[in-house]
C-alpha cells in the first residue's frame, strides 16, 4: 500500500468501510473528510488506478449506477497497513 497516494489509500477505507458506494456516495464521504470538493477528474482515475492495480472491483448491474467493492488483495492491504500503524499508534487509548 505504500505506493499508493494519500486519496488513493482513502478511497480503498471508503470502500471497505460503506456497502457497495457508488462514486457520488465515495465523493460525498471524501468531501466531507476532506472538506473540500473532490472532481470526478481526480476522483475517476483514481478509482480506475486501484481496479487496474487489483485492489478494486467496479461492479456494474446493466442500467444501475455500478458500485465498487474490495477485492481480496484490497483488504489484505487495509490489514497490512492497520498492523503497520498498530507498531506506532494504540488506537486502544482515547
């Protein structure tokens, strides 16, 4: 995961953590993390990079707006950094 950029590690906690988003629902949260608009023209390639890559399926069903959902190499990625950031940071503590 350490070669993916700052919204493309973003996109993939979006995905895991919402049932079946559609882009406007991953726009919607990014924008609101981020709290500033997020362009299809960024958003787009990045999505289309993290299918490319086999960490991201798009999902279509005919007509409906497709969906995108982790593959299971996206979640062994999302695992593998959470342990990485455990060594540093105890997320037990508030």
């Amino acid at each position: 995961m350490n070669e993916l950029t700052r919204i493309q590690r973003d996109l993939l906690y979006v995905i895991a953590g919402r049932d079946e988003p559609t882009v406007l629902t991953i726009k919607r949260t990014l924008e609101g993390y981020y709290d500033a608009d997020v362009d299809h023209g960024r958003l787009y390639p990045n999505l289309d990079a993290l299918s490319e890559s086999g960490l991201v399926e798009k999902v279509e069903h005919g007509s409906r707006t497709p969906h995108y959902t982790l593959t299971d190499r996206g979640h062994r990625e999302i695992e593998a950094r959470h342990d990485w950031e455990s060594q540093y940071v105890d997320f037990s503590e508030g």
